[in-house]
C-alpha cells in the first residue's frame, strides 16, 4: 500500500486554494466599492442637509436626492457648488 500523497493531488488542491481566494477577491472588491458608495452618498445627504439648514437663512436651496447625495459625497464641497451652478444655469 502506498500511503503518500501524489503530486497530482497537491497541486489539485493548491490550485482549489488560489482559485477559491481569486474568486473571494472578486467577489469582496466590488462590495467594498458598493459599501464605499452607500458610505458617500450618506456622507453626502448629510452635508446637503446642513447646507439646506444655514442656506435656507439665505435663500438657497438644493433637492436632497440620490444624484446630489451622491455628487456631493464625492466632490465634498466642489460638489455643492457644481449643483448651486448647475441649478443657477438651468
């Protein structure tokens, strides 16, 4: 009885190794982007808010929705003046 292991075999399971961590790594890159998205755009919905609050003393407003959120949590506060200027053009 041979009791050792061949060479066959380990590299099958070398290779069920590296090929379960690439698709683990494919799968977690794209959920980390989405959560990294979802994480801006509340980031964005909330300084939208607070621009709302201190703007509203001076007449300025910008709709609270997915794309400002979004573009806000992006850009920061370029973000806000690109959507005062886009809505002033408009």
């Amino acid at each position: 009885m041979n009791m050792g292991l061949e060479i066959n075999i380990i590299l099958a399971y070398a290779l069920g190794l590296i090929l379960l961590y690439v698709v683990g790594w494919l799968l977690l890159v794209p959920l980390k982007l989405l959560m990294r998205l979802i994480w801006n755009g509340i980031i964005g919905g909330v300084a939208l808010i607070i621009f709302n609050f201190i703007g509203g003393f001076l007449g300025m407003h910008i709709v609270v929705n997915p794309y400002t959120a979004l573009v806000v949590g992006f850009l920061g506060i370029p973000g806000i003046i690109l959507i005062l200027a886009l809505g002033t053009l408009l």
